[in-house]
C-alpha cells in the first residue's frame, strides 16, 4: 500500500530520466501506482469555473477546517496531514466536481455526521509535486500545469478520484510541500 511519501524533485527527475521520455514541462511529475484509501472531511460541489471567481467555495473551507479545528474532530486519521479529494466529475475539468476536504482514515465508521467519506480508487496516478512556497500559490501552479499537459495530450486523466496531500504548515512558507495525485487511464 503505498504511503504518501515525500518525493525530493531530484528522485522526481530522476525516475524520469531513467524512465525515458522526459519533457522539460514534465520535470516534477513521476507516475505511480496507489492503492485505495479512504478520505473523511467536510465537502462541497463547485467546479473550476466557480473557484475562479468571487463565489469560489474552497478558500471558505480552508479557513473553516483551520478556523473551527475540523481535523482534530476527524476520527481514525492515520497522520496529520491535510488531503483534498476531488471526485464525482460531470464533465472533465469543465464540470461541477465533489471537493472534499479532510484527512486520510484508517475507517469511515463512527464519523460525526458533518464529515463525508469517499474513497480513492486503486490505479496508476501521476503524481505532482512542489515546495517552499505559499501552499494557495503552489497549489494553483501545479493545477495550472497540470492543464497545460492536459490540452496537447500529455495528460490521460481518468476524472475518478484526484487528490492533494499538503505537508508542513500553511503560516511557514519555507516548510510547506503540496503533491497533487491526477487519476490516469489505463490499467487499475
């Protein structure tokens, strides 16, 4: 079962490099096999469009799941970090999706009713990586690239299960690292 670990981008490229086919756009992504796991949190429906503008709904969550302390209130979390699930797709990345909020748990069983669970299905992601920088910036960078790889092909997205893992803390910049797991097609 694989564990989230942390990938320096020098192990990154270098699974690259040896893998064959780099592109320099591709430097911070390594593909990966991952097994099912469970995320419990708090959730919504929104879709890129919306988050693009004044209504977006997951900076809101953000502040709520630190403002109100939601993740000491999550039962069976296997560690501290932070996930956000994103599942349920209509439409590719144009359409409304399910955005939960939360931490990995060992078990969904005796969650407060304010919590959803979802499962992350079992198969090959891509995996993203950056750190060092403000965890919002970072994360919308690597969305961004994410896309750019996506419109000429390079990108086969499955639109199961896609998810965030963010490590350190979000008031220490220097300490922060955010991986971004894209669900891909082919075998599971």
């Amino acid at each position: 079962m694989l564990q989230f670990s942390r990938f320096s981008p020098i192990v990154a490229i270098g699974a690259l490099v040896l893998g064959g086919g780099l592109l320099a756009q591709e430097m911070n992504l390594v593909k990966l096999h991952v097994d099912k796991f469970i995320v419990a949190g708090i959730s919504t429906r929104t879709s890129n469009a919306i988050e693009s503008t004044t209504d977006a709904k997951i900076p809101a969550m953000w502040q709520r799941l630190y403002g109100a302390n939601l993740l000491a209130r999550i039962p069976h979390r296997v560690d501290d970090r932070v996930v956000a699930l994103y599942t349920d797709y209509e439409n590719g990345k144009d359409g409304m999706y399910t955005y939960i909020l939360g931490a990995k748990v060992s078990s969904d069983k005796d969650l407060p009713g304010e919590f959803v669970a979802r499962e992350v299905v079992s198969g090959q992601y891509a995996m993203f990586t950056e750190q060092g920088g403000p965890p919002p910036q970072m994360t919308v960078d690597l969305w961004k690239h994410i896309w750019s790889l996506e419109k000429p092909g390079g990108l086969d997205r499955a639109y199961r299960t896609d998810y965030e893992v963010h490590y350190g803390q979000a008031d220490d910049p220097a300490k922060s690292h955010v991986d971004i797991y894209i669900g891909l097609l082919g075998k599971k």
